[in-house]
C-alpha cells in the first residue's frame, strides 16, 4: 500500500513505530516479570498456611489471589494509557525534529525551485546555497548542486559572449561587401549579367544581415531586462501593425507593462511580420489586439489567415532556424523571428505560445505581467 507519505511523515513513522514497539516490548516483560513473583508470593503464602494450621483463617487464599489479578489488571491498563500517552508526544516530537533535520534540504529544494521557475531558463544561476555547518551528506549535496550551478551559469555566459562576439565579427565582412557590391553595380556600363548577379549577391547579404541582427537580438533578450519603462503595447501596435500586401486590422486596448520599449517593439514587429510573411497568397488579413485582463496580465494576440498548419508542428516554430515548409536558401526570413518572441516574453516575465487554426494560420498569444 502506497501511504504516499513525504519524507519527514516517513521519517516520524518509523520514530514512533519503534518506539511504540519498543514499549510493548517492555510493558509485556514487566508485566511477565511482576506475574513470576506473584507466583512467588503464592508459594510463601502457602507456606505460612501451613504453619497456621487448619483452624487459621481461609480466606487469605481469595485476598491474594484478588490482589494480585488487580495488580496485574492495573499494571496491564495504566501501562497501556501511560504508553499511548508517551507514544503521541514522541511521535510529535519525532515529528519536529524531522523538520529541523530537513531544513538545510528545504534550502536546496527552494534554491532549485526558484532557478527552474525563472523566466529565463539560466537566469538564476548566478545563485549559491552556500550552506555552512558541518561537512556532512547534507552539506556535501548542497556544495555539489554549487558546483553544478556554477559551472551551468558559467557555460551559459560563453554561449551568449560567442553568440555576440561572432555577430559583431560577421557583420563586419557582410558591411564590406554590400559596399563592394553596390560600388561595382553604380557604372553604366556594366552588362546585365553582372548587374543580376550583384542583385542577388546583394539579396544574400541582406538576409545574412537580418540573420546576424536576429543573433544579436537574441543573445540580448534572453538576458532578464534590468531596466524597465513604462510602455503601453496599445502605442506600439498602432506605430507597427501596418502592410502593403496583407490587410491588417488592428483593435488595440490599453495594455501597460514595464520593460524595455525596444525589445518589446520588436516583439510586436516580428509577430505582425511573421503574420504577414506566412499568409495566404489572396485576402489575406492578419489581426492584432492587446488588452488587460482581469487576473492581472497583459494579453497580446496576433491571428493571420495562412495555411494549416499541424498541431504537433506548433511547439517546434519557436525553435531557433526551424521552418515549417520552407527551405532555408529560400525563405525570406532567418527562422529566428517567434523564437526572439518566446525570449523577450519570457525576459519580462511572461510566456508566449501558439495555437492552429483549423481555418489555416496561427493564433499567438503573448501574457506579461501588467505594470502596477
């Protein structure tokens, strides 16, 4: 039978069992032990009978025998009562004593729930327990998951400095030849042939660029926003809920949070632009509203009309460069544009997911934290 008891129920269990069975142990050898001298007693008392004679008084065989079953009957019950009475306050002080010997794993319990429940999956490994007492099992386990923070948050940091430090790097060649590129296009007399491969050496460029952008922005958001303003999402759709090619429609409500006004911009880009680019080829729309809602969160939601997508391709489109029916050569983006979303939600403290719609086209919604 599965009690599904927690450690320290366990723990105070098996305490006061043992005790419990360690006083029956005694209370029955006591009550073994005083039951032989009463059979002791018995043979001196007839003993001393028979020095009386026949004409003593009889009745002293029903007074020791009525004595002694009520000293057992009393050793039997008062035992008992005294035994249950020890027992309950062993067994709640067993039970404060678990406690106080868990404590020190309540610390590192804590510590790994208040690291997993971060925004950002490494934002909190900076922290240490940095348990001190005794080099026991406890503190050698809290020392351990140290070491393991430490080394984490450290494998963390080199991944976003490589990040940043390879965009920068690239970014500078990508600059040289657009202006090599578009020197050698300027003369007239080039012939057509070079001027279409310079369009599409330019093109590649370009898309390197956005990639090299995406990059950065990426290492960036995934950072925790230190600095935060007050921005209103409602300004934001309004300044950027517009194209050419795909009727939008904007219902944009009050919906103020505190953070970075740049990420967040290019949050409410990239979904309106991922709208827009995935989208069916005639009346297409893309529709984006912000609101307040009751318990406390912002709610940004972008839905575009587009082709069905499945559900179980849903999760997989917030992954870096990963595209749903679309090489990389060819598409026009860089596959970075929801996972940028996912990275500036989280960064504020809030989450994004997406959902199909069985008519085609995504349903996104973003939650953050409303600004007090």
């Amino acid at each position: 039978m599965n009690l599904n008891l927690t450690v320290r129920g366990r723990l105070t269990l098996v305490y006061g069992g043992l005790f419990v069975l360690a006083g029956l142990i005694l209370l029955g050898a006591t009550y073994v032990l005083v039951g032989r001298d009463g059979m002791a007693a018995g043979s001196v008392q007839r003993a001393s009978e028979a020095v009386i004679g026949p004409d003593g008084q009889p009745a002293i065989n029903t007074i020791v025998k009525d004595t002694r079953a009520d000293t057992m009957h009393a050793l039997l019950t008062q035992g008992l009562i005294a035994l249950l009475v020890v027992s309950l306050a062993a067994i709640a002080l067993g039970w404060l004593i678990a406690g106080r010997m868990l404590q020190p794993l309540h610390a590192i319990t804590a510590a790994a729930r208040r690291i997993a429940e971060s925004p950002a999956a490494d934002r909190g490994l900076h922290e240490r327990i940095g348990m001190t007492g005794p080099d026991d099992e406890v503190k050698q386990l809290a020392d351990t998951f140290d070491v393991m923070l430490a080394r984490l948050d450290q494998s963390f940091d080199g991944q976003r400095r490589f990040i940043a430090n390879a965009s920068h790097e690239l970014r500078t060649p990508l600059t040289l030849n657009r202006t090599l590129l578009e020197v050698a296009l300027t003369p007239e007399t080039a012939s057509p042939e070079v001027r279409q491969l310079g369009s599409t050496l330019l093109a590649i460029n370009d898309r390197h660029s956005r990639l090299i952008d995406g990059l950065l922005l990426l290492a960036r958001s995934d950072r925790e926003v230190t600095e935060r303003s007050y921005v209103d999402l409602a300004d934001i759709v309004d300044h950027v809920a517009v194209s050419d090619t795909v009727k939008v429609v904007a219902e944009p409500f009050e919906a103020a949070v505190l953070g970075d006004p740049v990420l967040l911009e290019r949050l409410v880009q990239n979904l309106v632009e991922n709208g827009v680019r995935h989208n069916v080829p005639v009346n297409g729309w893309v529709r984006v509203t912000t609101l307040t809602r009751p318990d406390g969160w912002v709610e940004l939601r972008v839905s575009n009309s587009g082709p069905v997508v499945p559900r179980y391709e849903v999760p997989g489109l917030f992954e870096p460069f990963h595209r749903y029916r679309s090489e990389r050569l060819v598409s026009p983006g860089a596959g970075l544009g929801l996972s940028i979303v996912r990275a500036v939600a989280r960064a504020h403290g809030g989450e994004a997911r997406a959902d199909s719609r069985e008519e085609g086209g995504l349903d996104v919604a973003v939650l953050l934290p409303r600004a007090p």
